[in-house]
C-alpha cells in the first residue's frame, strides 16, 4: 500500500510531500530493511529530517508505516521490521 488512509487529509504521501517541499528536501532517512528499523506509528521524532506530527492528524496513527526515501510509505498492521524498499 502506497498511501498512509488514516493520516492527515489528502493521505500520507500528501503529509511526506509537504515536510518535503516545506524543508527543501529531496529525500528523507528511509526507514525499511536497510536501517533495520521496525515500522511506527509516532511520527513525533519522524522522519530525521523532522516530525511528520505536525503534518497529521493523529499522531499516534492507528497502523504502522514504514517507508522509503522517497517519501513513499508502505502502511502495517504491526511493529513488524520494515521490507525492502523502493515501496
């Protein structure tokens, strides 16, 4: 899955977009197999170029995400550790 439903209007790759565009970034610190990283749902410290929280709704966020440097998030239903991206 490609988009994050229960975030911010407009979907999570909106909330990614906008931490982008908003800190002049072309990509963010992935978080997938290759951190080791388990999948969050607390964006308060998320991605390391800043918080996403501040671009959602809800934070903590019902389901899990990890994603790509890109921005592309891949949404799960646990802290699982995060595939291989690109997603």
């Amino acid at each position: 899955m490609d988009s994050l439903p229960c975030l911010a209007a407009g979907g999570g790759r909106a909330a990614f977009d906008s931490i982008m565009a908003d800190n002049a970034l072309i990509a963010v610190t992935a978080r997938d197999s290759t951190t080791a990283s388990s999948a969050t749902n607390n964006f308060g410290a998320l991605p390391v170029e800043g918080a996403l929280s501040q671009y959602l709704r809800n934070n903590p966020t019902k389901y899990y995400y990890c994603w790509y440097t890109t921005g592309k998030a891949r949404q799960m239903t646990s802290t699982l550790v995060c595939p291989a991206g690109p997603y």
